[in-house]
C-alpha cells in the first residue's frame, strides 16, 4: 500500500492523495477510513499468519476458541459473523491440522463444542506475537495514549451488538 505519508510527518501532516488515486483522504467518510484501515491491518497480519502456515480466518478461529471457550459452533460463527458453512470449513480444516477438536455437548449430543489443542493454543500465541509486533509498526507514528484512545474509540463504535457478517 503506498503511503502518503514520509516518516517525518505526523499523522495529522498527511497530504491528500492524488486525483487518480482511489485512496482515502481525511475528509472521506469514516466507513471508507475504517474499510482501508482495517484492509491495511489485515494484509500485514495475514502475512504473519501465512508465515506460521495459517490463513487469517484460522488465526480468528483459534483466537475466539482461546478468548471465549466453550462455545457452541452455532455461538461461535455469530461471534465471527461467519456463516454455517464457512465456519464449518473453517474447523474442519483447523481438526485436520490438529489445532482444534470438537466434542460433544453433555446435555445435547447434537451439539459440537469446538476447542483449541494445545498445538492450536501454541501456534495461536506465535501469530498472536508477530500480529502484535504487525499492529505495533503500523500504529508506530502514534503515542501510546493515541493508541489506547483509538482502542477504546474502536471497542465503543463495536458496542455490544450481535456482528451481522463481514462487512463486505
């Protein structure tokens, strides 16, 4: 992604881009701010997934699995906004590789409960460390208390409400 941005400038310094470019200028709307941003963020994460021999979405996966255990898969694609047949694939690959098993519900055999393997939890703190150290070079131009305010700008427009999918 090109920037428009030396690093000599602040973040405020910016210059507008170029009348052929199709990027964002400060003005643009904040959907549009929020879509580039987080297409930045999810190239340079997925990178560091894709080292670690994992795309992106099994990052997430395992992620959830580790943060939020003991969820249904039902609760687990409505956490992620993914769709059934998406999410199962998903797992589906994740259990081939190891780094997830599902087991049955005591009080419903119907229902799968997927859960991160010690591999799985292994290899997810080793994407979590590069994606960290991803999000600290993309957010390096901020102080601290800059970044802690984005994230509690972030977490507030997220808000409690149940995810309806991708954005896209």
């Amino acid at each position: 992604m090109q920037s428009h941005i030396s690093p000599a400038q602040s973040p405020s310094d910016r210059t507008e881009p170029s009348a052929a470019s199709a990027g964002p200028s400060v003005d643009s709307e904040i959907t549009w701010l929020l879509h580039r941003a987080a297409q930045r963020m999810r190239g340079a994460t997925g990178e560091q997934a894709d080292k670690h021999g994992i795309q992106l979405r099994d990052y997430i996966v395992l992620s959830a699995l580790d943060k939020t255990p003991n969820l249904t898969q039902v609760e687990l694609g409505k956490a992620l906004g993914l769709d059934r047949t998406t999410l199962m694939s998903q797992l589906d690959r994740l259990e081939r590789a190891g780094l997830v098993v599902r087991r049955t519900d005591p009080h419903d055999r119907r229902i799968r409960i997927p859960e991160i393997t010690k591999a799985g939890n292994v290899l997810r703190a080793q994407v979590a460390s590069a994606c960290a150290s991803a999000e600290a070079a993309a957010l390096n131009s901020f102080s601290q208390d800059q970044v802690q305010t984005f994230r509690r700008m972030l977490f507030d427009i997220i808000g409690d409400s149940e995810d309806r999918g991708s954005c896209l």
